[in-house]
C-alpha cells in the first residue's frame, strides 16, 4: 500500500516537473511565437483598416468635393444666365435709348430745317413784296412824296438842340432832285436851326424811292419810303 502510494506521488512530481519544463521551454516560446505572428497578422490587417479608413475619408471627400463642384457648377451657371439675362435687358434698354434718341434727334432735326425753309420762304416773299411796294411806290409821284417827307425830316431837325458852333457841314440827301429855291429855303432853315457855320451840301439817292435824309454830324434823320419799307420788312419778319 505504501509502495503505490510513493509510486503514485513520484508520478505526480515527475509530472509537475514535466508541465513546468513544458511550460518553460516550450509552451512560453510556442505562446511568444503565436502572438509574434498574431501581431504580423494583425500589423496588415490594421494597416488594411487604416488605409480603408483613408480611402473611405477620401471617399467622402471626393463626394463632398463634387458636390461642391456641383453646387459651385449650378451657381456659377445660375448667375451665369442672370448676368447674361441682365446684360440682355440692358442692351435691349441701350436700344430702345438709342432709337429715342435717334427719333428725338430726326425729329429736332426735321422740325429745324422746317423752321429754316420756313423761315427762307418768309424771308422771300417778304423781299419780294417789300421789292414790288418799293418798284410801285417809285412810280406813283415821288416828287410830291419826297417833298412831304423832306418837310418832316425838317421839322425833326427844328425840334432838336443841335446848334453848333463850329463850321460843321450837314447833308441832305433827297430822292429826286431838289430846284434852287427849295435848297435855299431848306439851307435857310437849317441855318435858322443849326446855325450860320453850318455848310450845307445836297445830294440824290434814287435808292430812298421817296423822301429825304439829313445828316447831321452827330446824328442821321431819315423820313424816306426806304426806311418805311425796312421797317416793314423787320415788322413782317418778326411775325
């Protein structure tokens, strides 16, 4: 009974020797051996992981960078089309301006050269009746026409201070020719008028139609038709 039982416990020590020489030279370097490898397993497997992890960041980097591109793309060609849109309505405004203008322009245009045609009628047929007054006055007795209108420019002369002094020279022009007598009459009252000093020479002008002027020397009294007919030419112009 005792023999087994040592048999039994030396059994049991030699294998509790043998687990641990097991244990410490084969199972530690088995153990280190295994989780050696599972690290060069696990090293790839994580590097596979990290580089999916990248390349879905990537990913969904991409896609956020299309969509950008995309919503950047359809503002770009939103704003595109209202700047086109815009340059389209101000252009179509710069013509519609243009062609007032160019309307206001014709008719400005037109309305002046109507006021100058206009104007060169009036100013024709207010010189040819002028003309033709002058031509009919000429033949309807000038004599006695200038004579009246020579009393009048005398009588203009009467009525004005303009004694001198000094040896002035007056001049009357008249229409038609004047008869010695009636120079002198006229010479007298310019003397009476004007003074003794005062020379007095007569000239003709056919151009008066009728009538007289008297030049002072410091003033022109005119009582002719000429003048009748300019004033009435100035009077029809300005109508």
């Amino acid at each position: 009974m005792h023999t087994h039982l040592a048999t039994f416990v030396f059994q049991i020590v030699n294998f509790l020797i043998l687990v641990g020489v097991l244990r410490y030279w084969l199972y530690r370097p088995v153990q280190t051996m295994i989780a050696r490898r599972q690290r060069e397993i696990e090293a790839p497997l994580a590097d596979a992981a990290t580089e999916r992890a990248k390349a879905v960041q990537l990913r969904d980097e991409a896609e956020r960078q299309h969509q950008a591109a995309a919503g950047e793309r359809d503002r770009f060609l939103l704003e595109a089309g209202r700047d086109a849109e815009s340059r389209r309505d101000q252009l179509l405004v710069d013509a519609r301006q243009a062609a007032d203008d160019l309307v206001k322009t014709g008719q400005e245009t037109l309305r002046r050269e109507r006021a100058a045609v206009q104007s060169k009628l009036q100013e024709q047929a207010v010189g040819l009746a002028v003309d033709l007054a002058a031509r009919l006055l000429a033949m309807s007795a000038p004599e006695g026409a200038t004579d009246h209108l020579l009393d009048e420019a005398l009588q203009a002369v009467e009525s004005m201070d303009g004694r001198t002094t000094g040896p002035d020279r007056v001049q009357v022009i008249t229409a038609v020719a004047v008869g010695s007598a009636r120079r002198d009459a006229i010479a007298t009252r310019l003397h009476r008028s004007l003074g003794d000093g005062v020379e007095v020479t007569f000239a003709e002008d056919p151009a008066l139609v009728a009538g007289a002027e008297i030049h002072l020397p410091t003033a022109v009294v005119r009582q002719s038709w000429r003048e009748q007919l300019a004033l009435a030419r100035k009077e029809l112009m300005a109508e």
